[in-house]
C-alpha cells in the first residue's frame, strides 16, 4: 500500500469540504445545538441555565445520536458512486492507485472534516460551559469529542460501504436514510419489544451483546458509563456487565464499527 | 524480447448473459496509431476498459508493455498510460489549473507542467476559472489535458473530440500528431470516421463485441471490394452515348441527374471505364473518381 496517493485523496476531499464550507455549516450547527441543549435541557424540570458537566454530557449524547450519524451519511453516501456517475472513477482508476488506497483516502479526507466539525463545533460549546470545572470534567468532556468523532467515523464507514455497493446516487441516498433509521430509530425499539413481548425470558443474556451490534448503543454506553452522576439514572448498569463497560472495550467494539464496513466496501469494489 | 505496446488474447467480458467482447485479440505496436471503431454497444467502451485493466476479464490475456493489466506491477505501467474516458465530467468546484494538478500529483508528475498544458489545448485563459462554468469543448480539452500530463508512452482516447468545435478538432489532431511524432502509441474512437481515417496507421473496426475487421483503411477497403464513383459533368446531348458506351461495359450503376452523371464501378475494373470515358473527354468537363470512404468501410462490415 502506498500512502501517497491516500494522502492526495483525503486532502482534496477535505479541502472541497472546507471550500463549499460544509465544515464551517456542521460547526455551527453543532456549536449551537450544543449550547441550546445545555441551556435548556432541563426545561423539563422546570429550570433553565447550565448544570452540571456530566448531566450536560447526557444531554449532548441524545443530540449526537441523532444529528452525527445522519451528517455522516450525509457526508459520504456518494463518495464512490458520485464519481461513478460523473464518470470520473474510471479516471480515477486508472490512475497509479489501488481500489483500497481510494477508499481510504476518501475515508479520511471525508473523516477529517467530520472530526474537524465536532471537535470545534463541541469544543467552542464546552469552552463556554466548563470554565470552572475540574480537570475531571474537561477529560470526560474530552472523551464525550473522541467518542463523538468515532461515531461519526463509524457512519461514514457505512456510508462509503452504501456508496459502493448502490447502483446511482437515488438508491444510495435511500440506502442511506434506511440505515438511519435502523439504527437510531428501529434497532432498539426492537430490541426492547422482543425484550418485553417474552417477558425477558428470551435474549435477556445475549441483550449486552445485541446492543454491541449498533454503533450507536456502543456510543451511549461509552459516555453514559463514564459519568457517575447519570450512570444509574439510565439504568444501564443492572443491564450491562461491567466487564463489557470498560472504554477499552467499547472503544476496540467501536473501531471494528469504522473497519468492517470499510472492509466490505472494499472487497466488493474489488469485485 | 521487445513487447507490443498492447497485446490482448482471447479476451473475453460477460456481464450476465451479455457478452459486451467476445474473443478478442488485438496487438498494437509501440509508436502505431490504431482507430477503434464501431456502433454504440459495440463493445469499445469496455475492451478500453479491459485494457486500462479497470474492470477484470471474463476470460483471456490482456497486457501492456508486457505486464499483465491485472497485476500488481502494473501500477507501475499506469504512471505511463493517459486516458479519456467518454464523457467525462471533472470535478465543477475545482478550477481548470486545480483539477490538472490533483491529478498530476496522483501520476507522480510534477506540478509544473499543468499551466504549459492548459496553454497546449488551448485553455490557458481558463486556468483560474472553475470547471462549473467550462463549456462542453472546454470540459474536453481539459480532459484532454489530463490525458497528456507526464506525456505518456500509450494514451486512450475515447471519443475525444465529442463536443469540441471544427477549431478544436483540428487543434486536437495537430497535438495528436505531434505526440504521434515522439513515438506514442494511441488509441483512438470517434463516431466522425472521416474524421480519423487519415489519422491512423490502422483500424479495427467491432460488431456485438467481436473485432470484424482489422488493417489499415486501404487493405480494409480493398478486402471489401467496395465500388469506386465516377462522378463527371457532362453536356446533356452526349447522355445518351455514354449510357450506351458504359452499358456496353456492363458496369452497374449509371445515375444522370442535369449536367451530373455518377457511375459505380467495381475497383478493377477503373481502367476500362477511363478508357472508355476518354472517347468522350471533349464532351467532359470534369471528371472525379471517390474512393469509398471510411463510413463505407465501416458499414460494410458493421453495417
């Protein structure tokens, strides 16, 4: 593998995303979420103003599992078969580069600017709210922008995997869509129904495992589990193993979420 | 040993039930300018795309320089090849002198010769605009421009003059010629065969992905046997005799139409026409022998 031509890839592909300033829109459009969930976030309850840190994080992980996964489908659904379209891959192609060095640099390229917008778009909301927290709170913080941005790196890997197998961009736009919609919305509805319609009796042992096999439950519990003060409000921890909670094993789960997709992508564009 | 330039055996490309090339060989000589052509659906597209090694073969051997297209040496080959794809559409945010360098820097070639390119094909006054707002012939040359970067050993060209204007042609083939002076070897579709026929060293002409015929224009025109026209202006009252002096020869075709008579004739037998049109040269007063053109040829044998 040469690392060349993966460089050149990524570089135009995040420098079209600066140009047509994708990056600067996503930043804001984070920055602002961020700080309107901050502030109002418990309305409910009868209060505005920002809380605590860590109940802030709980907040901003709702917004993310809907808004980053969506944005990086988004983002990448017509990495390949847009240029099919234009017809400029078989150009491309015929380049000194192979199929894996051409996914992989739209890959990064295209993770570059999704990283480049969550980490400064959360990162000018956090400034604002944690002047005055210890270094506890700026590392969980830290850590709720890293787990952010392997999210989203995980959703552009199922993008551009969408983006080679769909036959035109239609199709790979539904593709796209579909996929939101299973994982943000359906997934664990299901899983919860089927939890409930056997009265726990079927799936309650492999239910931690099953939630294992959506990047966005991974996402939830690697933040959720970090923060103390909202651990046992979700509940999670009568559900979820504590052996299965360690970041190093969410984070390793996540990866294979950015790599598999990204492994099929490529054995079929190889095809 | 010296390899050809291209040498395809047996190849074969199915998609499904569809054979899009069906048994093909094929050798170009390094320096030889071969002409593909053939209908759409022919199966051009895909044996250049089987050649670049962008889509594998069903079947066959496919080599460039001696290396198999398929291989992991042949990336090595591609710093060498210049293609253009049919249509192509480059990237609309990207101005004319961006688009050249992204990619110059993926061949490996040095930035500075994209602004002499653009000169080249006539774009240096486009350079600083953006692709979006470049007209159907200034997309193509731009194209043409990526195809030339590095100046290649072996350029692909297909239907490289689509959309260009009569300016344009003639620019495209005087660059053509001169790549053709240093020795590159090219290959060539277009749809405007008059326009390549006396541009080529040889064609090859493809039907329902096979390759029909194979030479240059004049072994293919004479494999053929294809008609030579006669075509003279003749004063009405000598009509008559001549009708009855070509019919003596039995010749085929006369057509009369005011001044103008036509008058189809069998590639041998030319001679006994001009001897027989000499009795009457003070009643002609111009004579004009067409050979059969590419097109002729061409539907001929793909008709």
């Amino acid at each position: 593998m040469h690392f060349k031509p993966i460089a050149i890839l990524a570089r135009k592909e995040f420098h079209d995303r600066i140009r047509n300033r994708w990056v600067l829109a996503v930043t804001l459009i984070f920055a602002v979420f961020a700080l309107v969930i901050a502030y109002f976030g418990a309305a409910q309850q009868g209060a505005v103003g920002f809380r605590g840190i860590d109940v802030t994080i709980a907040s901003l992980v709702s917004l993310v599992i809907y808004l980053v996964p969506l944005i990086a489908l988004i983002l990448g659904f017509d990495a390949v078969v847009g240029e099919r379209e234009r017809g400029s891959l078989d150009l491309l192609l015929s380049m000194p580069l192979t199929r894996l060095e051409l996914l992989l640099g739209k890959f990064i390229g295209l993770s570059a600017a999704l990283a480049c917008s969550t980490v400064i778009g959360f990162g000018v909301a956090g400034a604002m709210l944690i002047q005055s927290e210890p270094a506890a709170a700026l590392f969980h913080y830290g850590g709720f922008m890293l787990s952010s941005v392997l999210l989203g790196m995980a959703f552009l890997s199922l993008a551009v995997m969408v983006s080679v197998f769909a036959p035109d961009r239609g199709r790979a736009s539904g593709m796209a869509i579909a996929l939101w919609f299973f994982f943000v919305l359906v997934y664990d509805l299901l899983l919860l129904g089927g939890l409930v319609v056997t009265g726990g009796q079927v799936g309650a042992q492999a239910f931690p495992y099953l939630l294992l096999l959506n990047p966005t439950d991974v996402y939830r519990i690697l933040n959720i589990f970090s923060l103390e003060d909202v651990r046992t409000l979700y509940g999670l921890t009568t559900v979820f193993p504590s052996h299965l909670a360690h970041p190093a094993v969410l984070g390793a789960v996540m990866i294979a979420w950015i790599v598999a997709p990204l492994a099929l992508a490529t054995w079929r564009f190889r095809k | 040993m010296a390899h050809s330039a291209i040498e395809v055996r047996g190849a074969v490309k199915r998609y499904g039930p569809i054979e899009a090339v069906n048994d093909v060989d094929l050798r170009v000589e390094t320096g030889e300018v071969l002409g593909l052509i053939g209908h759409n659906g022919a199966g051009k597209s895909t044996l250049f795309k089987l050649m670049l090694g962008l889509v594998p073969a069903t079947a066959g051997d496919i080599r460039i320089e001696g290396t198999p297209v398929r291989g992991a040496k042949f990336r090595e080959v591609r710093q060498r090849l210049g293609y253009l794809p049919e249509n192509v559409v480059l990237y609309d945010n990207l101005n004319g002198l961006e688009t050249l360098a992204f990619f110059a820097s993926l061949k490996g070639v040095s930035r500075s010769e994209c602004a002499p390119l653009l000169e080249r094909v006539g774009l240096a006054h486009a350079g600083d605009r953006r692709v979006r707002a470049y007209s159907k012939g200034m997309r193509q040359r731009l194209g043409f421009a990526q195809a030339l970067l590095g100046n290649p050993k072996l350029l692909f060209l297909d239907e490289p003059t689509n959309g260009l204007d009569p300016e344009g042609i003639r620019q495209f083939y005087r660059i053509l010629q001169e790549q053709r002076a240093q020795g590159t070897t090219i290959i060539i579709t277009s749809h405007i065969l008059s326009e390549i026929q006396e541009r080529v060293d040889r064609i090859a002409i493809m039907k329902t992905g096979r390759i029909q015929a194979l030479g240059t224009v004049a072994s293919l025109r004479e494999e053929m046997q294809l008609p030579l026209w006669f075509e003279l202006r003749v004063a009405p009252e000598a009509h008559e005799a001549l009708r009855n002096a070509l019919a003596q020869l039995s010749i085929g075709e006369i057509e009369i139409d005011g001044h103008h008579v036509a008058v189809h004739c069998p590639r041998d037998r030319k001679m006994e026409v001009l001897n027989a049109l000499t009795r009457f040269d003070h009643r002609i007063d111009d004579l004009h022998i067409r050979e059969p053109s590419l097109e002729d040829v061409f539907l001929g044998y793909a008709g």
